[in-house]
C-alpha cells in the first residue's frame, strides 16, 4: 500500500496526546530493553519506509524526524521504493552494522520481512512496526513477532472501516440495490489483497452490490484510468471506494452525476473534499501523529522503560478513523498528497 495506503502537520499535537491507556496492557517481557541505553546518550533511528516519494510515508518520516530532534535522537529514512526484497535487504544490512539503536518498519510486505525483523530483535535492536503488519495475520494490532512493538492499522480492521463507510454513503445515494465499484490498490499485495476481501465481503454483508472490484492504484492517474472503465461497464454506479489518491483523480469524472465518493487515506484534499461535502468521507489514519508516536514508543523501550506492546492506529482520532462531514467538523488533516 502503498498504503492509502491506502499509508501534515496541524493535528500532530493532539494526536501525541492519546492516552496510553487506549492501548493494549504493558509488558515487561516484550516492551522493556534488555539493555536500556543511559538516559544522556544521543539515539540513532532507521525509518524503513514505503519510499521517500510518496506523500503517506513522508507524513510518517515527518513526525519521526520531529520527535527525535526534540527528544535526543537523529533518524535516518531508507528508501525501498515499494520494493520488499529491497526492504529485507535495508534491514538486513542494518542489523550486521548495528547503525541504529531503534528501527520503525513500515514494512512494503509483512509476510516476506518477518525473518529480518527477528534477526533485529534477536540483536538488541528495539523494533517498532508501525502502519503494515508484520506476520501473516492482517486481522489484528497484536505484534506477530516477539519482542516487538506494533503500532498498525490492521488492513483488515481497515477493509471493514471503508465498509462501514461505504454503507453510510449508500444510504446516503437512496439507491436500492447500492451498487458499489472497488478500486483496489496494487494487484496481488498482501496488504491490498487482506484489505479488498474485507471490504467486499463487509459490503456485500451489509446489503451493497459491489458491481466492480478493480485496481486503482494510489495516483490520480491509475484513479482516473480505473474510474472510466468503471463507468463505461456500470453507468449507474452509486458508491465509488478507493485510496484518496485515486479517488481524488476519479472523482471529477463524476461531474453532474450523483455517485458518492469514500476514499482511504486522510490527506489534505481528503479532508477538503468530505468537508465540502464533494465526497461522502475517508478513512483517517493520522500518519504524522502514527510516526511521532511510533518514535516515542521506540526511544523509550531503548531507554528502559515500559510502553504498550500493541497500539491501535484507529485510536489516534476521536472518532476511530472513519471519517465524514460530521466527524471532521473543525478537524485538520496532517499531510497533502
């Protein structure tokens, strides 16, 4: 996912302020350093992010970078560009060197990583997971490896939250069936495929026709490109779901036409577009507050204290990621596209 990927600056703060106890119970065995660096010594961070040129996983960077100067600590982004053997290669590499004390994975494959997380954590580096999850599961928040700490936005849980979006957005239409198009993210990714089965299955349990379930990729352009074969095979389409990006590039296809609009990801335009009410909502992760807090958690566990081993995402908004003119009201997004 790219991660809406379906994974900015003003709502950072209160975002850094969710209560730990929204989070899952500490615990010492997986959640303290076994050897706390002193309290003086400056940190080192290796961000192993989806790729420097994509606007979710510079949000993330955003807020670790912010963290780590004001907390003792420098970070470092390696650029995969969505590739994961690249990734498990990065991390590889950075456990023989030993050049970071604490590493964040914002993993491009959750399944294929898993050996090089170990091989980190079996080297006393502190690993944060942050956004992807590593292990096979896409159903939960849980850390699938020990001795990690998760801060995701399990893709299934995501699926299921555009679902519930997508329904209020049916509704809303006052279509009977609701008929529904899917743009999907990349074919064949673990993360997207998790994602996808949740959504449709979730739509289709709440009484949608998903008419089309197609890849719409995280640009305008693949967007666009998806939308139009969309409306050339379903001109009566009443709900279009996909990531802001690509429903940012769909969208104004649908001039003049009453087709409701949810996207996955909540940008700048994301935000400007449901509070105008151009679309119906989106699927907010704050990715900037996510990377702040994946740093916080991080630095803390190498300095030797304890910290929640399992945060969910959907927890750093008030109103559990889902997004819609009501919920935003006054709200601000914390990146652009």
């Amino acid at each position: 996912m790219k991660t809406s990927l379906r994974l900015t600056a003003l709502a950072g703060a209160a975002a850094l302020a969710v209560s730990l106890s929204a989070c899952s119970r500490p615990s010492t065995d997986a959640a303290t350093a076994t050897s706390a660096a002193p309290a003086d010594k400056t940190l080192s961070i290796g961000f192993f992010g989806f790729a420097k040129a994509n606007s979710f996983a510079q949000a993330t960077w955003a807020g670790i970078q912010e963290y780590a100067a004001a907390h003792n600590a420098n970070a470092t982004f390696l650029d995969s560009n969505f590739d994961g053997p690249t990734q498990v290669n990065q991390l590889q590499d950075a456990v023989t060197s030993k050049r970071y004390d604490v590493v964040i994975v914002q993993a491009n494959d959750g399944t294929a990583i898993v050996n090089a997380v170990k091989q980190a954590v079996a080297a006393g580096i502190t690993v944060v997971i942050e956004f992807t999850p590593v292990g096979g599961d896409y159903s939960t928040t849980q850390p699938q490896v020990p001795g990690t700490i998760s801060i995701v936005d399990a893709p299934v849980l995501n699926g299921q939250g555009l679902a519930t979006l997508g329904l209020g957005a049916c509704k809303e239409a006052g279509s009977t069936p609701c008929k529904v198009a899917y743009l999907e993210g990349f074919a064949n990714y673990p993360l997207d495929t998790a994602r996808t089965n949740a959504t449709v299955d979730a739509l289709k349990a709440g009484g949608a026709d998903v008419v089309a379930s197609v890849v719409g990729g995280y640009t305008q352009d693949s967007g666009r490109a998806a939308f139009q074969n969309v409306l050339q095979a379903h001109p009566d389409v009443n709900v279009v779901i996909g990531s802001s990006q690509a429903i940012e590039g769909a969208a104004p296809l649908a001039a003049g036409r009453n087709i409701k609009f949810v996207g996955n990801g909540g940008s700048t335009q994301a935000f400007q577009a449901v509070q105008s009410g151009t679309w119906y909502g989106v699927y907010v992760i704050p990715e900037k507050a996510e990377g702040a807090k994946a740093a916080e958690l991080g630095l803390a566990k190498a300095r030797g204290q304890q910290v929640p081993v399992a945060t969910d995402a959907r927890t750093l908004t008030p109103y559990q990621a889902l997004g819609t003119k009501q919920t935003l009201q006054g709200q601000t997004a914390d990146y652009s596209d």
